[in-house]
C-alpha cells in the first residue's frame, strides 16, 4: 500500500512525463488535460513567429515560402504514428464535429441499401445531433440510439451502414471493448467509426491494427493544439476511393489550383479537406505535436493506466468516508485516461479544488471529472491531487459560497 508522496515520486523514476516540456503555471496540478491540453513550450512563441514573419512579413508569399499548403498534411503526418495509421490515411481539418458530418454522409451515400447510423445512448452529444442532423436531410438514413449493454447486438443488424461510438466515455471514463464491438459490427457487414476525441496521445490507439473503418478526434484535449484547434479523421485507405466528401470544397481537390470546374478528389483521406485551412491554429496543433516524437502510444497507455489505477487507489485509502464513490471501471484495460468521482456537490468540489491549485472538471449532474495526462502528469501529481481532495472534503471548504457560483463553461 502506498502511503507517502516519495512512495508516489518513486513511482516516476524512468517515467514517460515530461512536465518541463509544458508552459504549465507554478504550483497547478493540471488535470483537466482531457478538456483543454496547456501548450508545450514553443507553441505560444510559434503562433507569434507564425503571424509575425509568415503573415505580416511574408503575406501571401507564405503559401509557398513557408509551406503553409503542406502544413495540414505534415500535421496528420505528426498525429499518424500516435493513431496506429499511414500518414496519407489521416487528414486535418475542421472540427470534430463537422469531420463526423462529412464522414458519416460519406458513408451513408456509399453503404446503399444500409440506412441506419447507430449511436450510444448517453454519448458525447455531437455525435448524436450530428448523427441526427444528417438523418434529417431526406431520405439520407435513420439514427438508432442503442443503450452500451445492447451495442453488440444492435451493431450486427443488416440495416446497419455504420456505427459511431467515443472510444472512451466523457463522463464516466469507461472504454470501449475494440475487438468486441469491431467484430459483432463487421460480422454484420457494418463500418465502425471511433471518436478518439479522448483517446489520441494518452492511450494505445491502433486504427490499422484494430480493423476500424472510420475515425475522428480533436487536436486540443490530449494533444494540446490549443483551444478549438482544427481536428483529425482517418479513412481506411481501402474505403477511400469510394467515398465522397459532402463538403466538396477545393481544399479536398487533387489539384485545387487548377481551378478547375470538374471535382476531382485528392487520394486518401485528404479528400476529406473543405476549404482553406486556418494556418494559425494548423500551426499550434503541428509545434504541439513534437512533444510526442518520442513515445510510441503504447508507452502513453501504459502510464495512463498507471497514473489512473493510483488515483482510483489513493482516493480509496485516503478520502474514505469523505462522500465520493469511484464512478470509473476499475480494470485499466476498460478505462481511458480519466478518473470520474460522483459526489453530491461535485461542482462546489471541483471549485474548491481549483482555488487550491488542482484543475480537474464538472459533469453533471455530479461527477469530479479528472484526466490524467501522461505526458505531464506524474504520480507526485496524483498524490497532490488527492490529497487536496482530502483537504477540500475534510475541512468542507466546498460548502463556502463562492464554490457554488456556476459559470457558462463547465
Ligand atoms: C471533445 C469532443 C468532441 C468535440 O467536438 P468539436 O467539434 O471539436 O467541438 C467530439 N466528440 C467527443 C467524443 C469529444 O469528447
């Protein structure tokens, strides 16, 4: 039983975190990673480099001088090996949500004769609405909204075109049996398409090695491109001359400076672009991305789970008694990066942590959500956190009354 913070230290020797990498602030025990990632060191001065030289000095000259036309595909280049992919299979572009619009209608024009597109009951809510909202377009499909404990059933229907499911969930941190859903779904002749939204740069992704047909994720939680930065999606390169982009943009055109009136799609995923892409925060994503150039993404899970596993051991020994209860799955193979806690004033919590130095975030109705980064975050950082949380809950320092003031952002 661990019981000290240099038990915790001991822990980090020969670690993957690397903290000095990150412009953290002093003193804050980052841990809500899964939502906004900081900036490694280099970013904030590569966006002012960016718009200093390239923009204001270079103008448009830039396109060709500082390669900002190849810059979405040597970003996907940079997110490929951490996804188990090619680097001509991934593209950048957009965001999560708008790629899931375009892959799904992809997909449902092409799958003819399978017209319903499954969704989680309880998913991130853009999958759904986005789902939904293609649905509605006529005659395109149908969404069937299917509870987990139904998921390998309902995905082999013949009716099924694909499936679109988070990898892991944002509230509960559960993770998805791959090979399970995978195989029930192709069995049925189905597609899968992931949202890797909280799995790409903090656990073993492997989209080749998997099977999986589709995927998407965004660039600014575990990989840290910066708020709102463009986000990724994959395409079986066997899949991809027979799709086609709804947003047919010139930017997916095999030659877009021909101007050409006639579509002719790029190869690869790179089909999936729309329109020109948003060279600044392209840029941040790209300068964040080399902080992973050194570790595969087994090594990520690996501490991943390690960090997770102490976390859930930690708040068991240490806080017992204090009102939380672990909302997580306990194994590590079915849990993501995240820690979920279910408290009755999980929001008044969470502030209180904050106040303390401790990020970690809210999802209602009431789970301390905390995401553990593996770059970043070490086991001296998962004993501070609890122990906080200890503090916080022993002294009731979340009754105070500016800890219940709820804001717009969560
Ligand atoms: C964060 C997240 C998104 C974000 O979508 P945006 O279009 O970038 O806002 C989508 N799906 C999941 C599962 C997420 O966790």
């Amino acid at each position: 039983m661990t019981s000290s913070r240099d038990d915790a230290a001991a822990r980090d020797v020969d670690g993957i975190a690397r903290p000095a990498r990150f412009a953290l602030p002093d003193g804050v025990v980052y841990l809500d990673g899964n939502s906004l990632g900081p900036p490694p060191r280099g970013v904030v001065e590569r966006i002012h480099a960016v718009a200093a030289d390239e923009w204001r000095d270079g103008l448009i000259g830039s396109w060709n001088d500082a390669d900002w036309v190849g810059l979405p595909g040597r970003t996907a280049a940079r997110i490929a090996p951490l996804v188990g992919a090619a680097p001509g299979d991934v593209a950048v572009a957009d965001s999560t949500s708008v790629n899931l619009f375009k892959l799904v209608g992809a997909a449902l024009v092409a799958r003819r004769g399978r017209t319903t597109v499954v969704v989680e009951d309880g998913g991130f809510p853009t999958d759904t609405y986005v789902a939904r909202g293609l649905a509605g377009l006529r005659g395109l499909g149908e969404v069937r909204v299917v509870a987990t404990a139904d998921l390998v059933d309902e995905v082999a229907r013949p009716d099924v075109a694909v499936v679109v499911l988070a990898h892991v969930d944002y509230r509960s941190g559960r993770r998805h049996d791959v090979d399970a859903v995978t195989a029930a779904a192709h069995s049925g002749g189905a597609w899968v398409l992931w949202d890797l939204s909280h799995s790409a740069g903090a656990l073993d992704v492997d989209l080749a090695g998997w099977g999986a047909d589709l995927a998407v994720g965004c660039t600014y939680k575990f990989l840290n491109g910066g708020p709102g930065a463009p986000g990724w999606l994959w395409v079986h390169p066997d899949h991809a001359p027979d799709l086609r982009n709804p947003v047919a943009g010139w930017f997916g055109h095999a030659r877009p400076f021909d101007f050409a009136d006639e579509y002719v799609p790029a190869p690869g995923a790179a089909r999936f672009a729309a329109g020109t892409p948003g060279i600044l925060g392209l840029a941040a994503v790209h300068e964040a991305l080399a902080v992973f150039g050194d570790v595969t993404p087994g090594e990520l899970d690996a501490a991943a789970r390690s960090l997770t596993s102490y976390a859930i051991e930690l708040v068991e020994a240490r806080c017992a008694g204090l009102g939380l209860e672990i909302a997580s799955p306990r194994d590590p193979a079915h849990r993501g990066a995240q820690v979920s806690l279910r408290h009755p004033e999980a929001y008044a919590v969470v502030q209180a942590l904050i106040a303390r130095g401790v990020v970690g975030d809210h999802r209602p109705p009431d789970v301390v959500r905390l995401g553990f980064a593996p770059r970043y975050i070490r086991h001296v950082d998962v004993w501070d956190a609890v122990e906080a949380l200890r503090d916080v809950l022993t002294s009731q320092a979340h009754r105070a009354p500016e800890f219940r003031r709820q804001r717009t952002v969560i």
